[in-house]
C-alpha cells in the first residue's frame, strides 16, 4: 500500500460479528475505508469499513471493556471497536470523522453556494464571501484560475493538498472546508475571517502596540508550529495573508504555495522558489534549500513591519528588495522595544542554522509573561475587537474590492474569451448591478 495515502493505523480490538469476543487487529485508514488486517504484516484485509456519507461514529459504554467505540454503516451494520488508551480513541474517532467529512466535502460544488461580496482579489484569482444554501453558514471562496497558475504541476500540487490541508485544524489558521474544480478553476471554501488583514490595520495605525503585536505574533507563531508539525511549510507569511477573526484573534489564510513532505526533498530540503519579495528569507532568494526555517525569518519581518510599519528591506523594484535581503544591513529604529529588537535580530539571522527554532523564540524574552497554552485558548482579549454589524457585513474588507460589480447572471466570460457557462451553472448572485451582467474573475 502506498503509505502516503495512510491516514492512521495501528492496533485496535474488534468484536467479532457473531460469538461476540474481542480480537486484536491491524486497522488502516485511507482515502475512503478503513480496512482492518490479521497483524500489521497481513497482505489482504479481513475488511473493509467504508467511510463515506451516513456513516456515524459513537463513544460507546461497555461494563467489561473499556475505551470502546462504534462506527455503524447502517441500522443493521454496526462495528464496535477498542482502543488502549482515552487518548488514542479519541484520535481514531477523529480520524474517522475527518475522513467521512472529507468524502461528504467531495459533493459540493458551486451550486450550493450563494455568492454575497468579492473581499479580495490575488495574484491567482479573488476571494468571495458566500453562503452555503442548506447550512446558511457564511465562507470565503477563493478562486483560482488555472491559467494564471504557472504550471499543470502546480494545479495538481494545489489539489493534492486538499486532503492535508482539509485535515489541518487549529484555532488560528483557517481550515479548507471544501474544495472542487472546474475546467477553468479552482475553488476553495475556506472559513471566512470578518476582522479583515492584518495588513489593513498597520496601514490605518502606521505601527501597532506593542503588547497587540505580542499577542499576534505569538498566535502567528502557534500556527506556523502546527503546520511545521504537519510538514507543511508556510514560505508565504505576509500581513496580506493574516487575517483577524470576530474576536480579533488571528487567523493565517492562503495556503496554496505550502509544500508538504518536506522531508521527502533533497534530505529535508525543498526548493521551490516563490513567496513575497519583502517576505522572502535570503536562502530562498538564492536559490538554495531551505527548511520551515524560512517561516521564522518571515515572522521577524512581520513583527518589524508590525513595530515600525514598514518591512525592514523594502525598495520599489522587487529586484532590489533581494538584494537587500542578502546584504543590506539591519536597521531597527531606536524605539523599539529592546526584547522585541533582540528577537528581530536573532530570527533575521541570514543563517538558518544559528536562526533561533521555535522552543527558543518561545522561552524568548520577548515572551516572557505568555503562558502558551493561554494563548492557544484564547484566553488573552485582543487590544482590537473588529466592528462587525451582522454576519455579513464586509466593512472591513476595502471598498476597492466590495464594491466590485456582483452580478445576477450566471454568464462568466473567461480571460482567453471563451464562455464557460457550465462552471456557474445554477451559481446565484446576490446583489444587483446595472453593466453587462457578466462577470470576470
Ligand atoms: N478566509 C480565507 N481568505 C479570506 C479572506 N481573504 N478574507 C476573509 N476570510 C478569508
């Protein structure tokens, strides 16, 4: 079995369909089944459990054993399983539950969405805030369109990590609900942040508070070391791409550029290049293997940019921003506090072997009064609690982009000029507009 597609496995105890005794078996779980095996070495399973839409998961009560669960197929086809521990039942069940989600996400597709507002627009495609029909539960839709993606490759790197991106969960990044595609496009329903970008805030304020920067960057922080758990480098960390939620905490969007299985890659490196000049860590620029290291020398540009309001190397033309990325000399203003500063220097160390990990950026100074786990709680109030007047309310997104033509017509004019009506097929527009009643993402 390709181990790639393995979700989870290891040992459980299934009772046994007629003389009721408890056996233990080699569970695996991939795409769509859980297939369970004599011992971990059997080559054919002794059955397939299928983990696809109506199938519900149970914590089940039993006098003589303990941590026991069911997964029932149907009215008549339930199988009740063991675990050893609270802890690995509960991984199982959710394990499981995420794989039946995932299969049921397979289904949607744009029809089962109402389109509401553009709140952004990207290098690749925009972002939409819409509704799901049934659920009425409010998304973002990024759209990207397949043209402007370099390659083919790139589209098939963008839906292979459907499935580990729509595994990540994590009170601060934003968790891939759905994705699908059509001819033209890719489409991902994404939690939808009302706070807006971070990005909006430091141009509003200039610079932010400190104790304000303290608690984003240690969010940020929490995010980026469960992706980096996951393998998945974020490479693309820029106040473009932090967004606030309705409690003003953050939440990392746009995870299209990630790459997974870093370890798989040039003996734990990747090279890829790609990302936001500004944001880009020297080893990148030039063209040489990196790690997730990448992501802390990004989080040092931030939380300058947060503390200042401008990143540390910036020029007009992109090419100049790379030069002083490699050579230029950091210059952190006088006002900044002095933790903060030291911390900026250690995670813009042009050397990502002496570049501080992440068990030293959080026993830093800077972090001296965080208790991490409080911050994973969101048990400290954010300084800034966005205005939102009901669910759908896009004021904190820019005009520029909400006041951007939304149209009742389910024509769509494509970028080389043909028309792909087949794509919106049954898509509904919300608002009304005087033009063409055609629309071009
Ligand atoms: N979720 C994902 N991307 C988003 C964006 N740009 N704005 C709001 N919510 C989002």
């Amino acid at each position: 079995m390709n181990n790639k597609n393995i979700i989870k496995q290891g040992l459980l105890s299934k009772r046994g369909v007629f003389l009721k005794t408890w056996k233990k078996m080699w569970f695996v779980i991939t795409g769509n089944v859980l297939s369970f095996y004599k011992s971990k070495k059997g080559k054919f399973p002794k059955g397939l459990v299928p983990l696809t839409q109506g199938v519900t998961i149970k914590v089940v009560k039993k006098r003589r054993r303990k941590w026991v669960f069911c997964v029932q197929i149907s009215k008549k086809k339930t199988y009740y399983l063991s675990a050893s521990s609270e802890k690995e039942r509960k991984e199982w069940m959710q394990a499981i539950s995420g794989t039946i989600e995932m299969n049921q996400t397979d289904k949607v597709t744009l029809k089962d969405f109402q389109l509401l507002s553009v709140i952004g627009r990207g290098t690749y495609g925009k972002v939409m805030q819409v509704k799901h029909n049934e659920t009425k539960e409010i998304y973002a839709m990024k759209i990207l369109q397949k043209g402007m993606l370099a390659k083919e490759k790139q589209i098939k790197h963008t839906m292979s990590e459907r499935n580990v991106l729509m595994r990540v969960k994590h009170p601060f990044l934003v968790k891939l609900h759905y994705s699908f595609q059509t001819l033209e496009k890719l489409y991902m329903i994404l939690d939808y942040a009302p706070g807006g970008e971070l990005f909006r805030r430091i141009n509003d304020e200039g610079k932010l508070p400190i104790d304000c920067t303290r608690l984003y960057v240690a969010e940020i922080i929490l995010a980026l070391e469960h992706l980096h758990k996951m393998d998945i480098i974020y490479r693309d960390l820029k106040p473009e791409n932090v967004l606030l939620d309705q409690g003003g905490h953050i939440k990392l969007t746009d995870f299209g550029l990630v790459k997974t299985d870093l370890h798989k890659k040039c003996g734990g490196k990747t090279r890829t290049f790609c990302g936001t000049p500004e944001y880009l860590a020297p080893e990148i620029i030039l063209d040489k293997p990196y790690d997730e290291t990448v992501d802390w020398w990004s989080l040092g540009i931030l939380l300058y940019e947060m503390l200042v309001g401008v990143p540390p190397f910036y020029c007009e033309l992109a090419e100049e921003v790379y030069e002083l990325i490699i050579k230029s000399k950091l210059k952190i203003p006088f006002y900044v506090d002095d933790e903060a500063k030291d911390l900026i220097e250690q995670l813009l160390d042009r050397n990502p072997k002496t570049r501080l990990n992440i068990e030293e950026i959080k026993k830093h100074d800077f972090f001296i009064n965080i208790d991490w786990e409080k911050v994973y709680n969101k048990e400290y109030e954010p300084d800034y609690i966005p205005k939102i007047e009901s669910e759908t309310d896009v004021c904190n997104f820019d005009e520029e982009f909400t006041e951007e033509v939304v149209v009742d017509s389910l024509v769509k004019v494509s970028a080389i000029g043909k028309v792909d009506e087949k794509a919106f097929d049954g898509f509904t527009f919300m608002k009304k507009v005087d033009g063409l009643g055609m629309m071009n993402d």
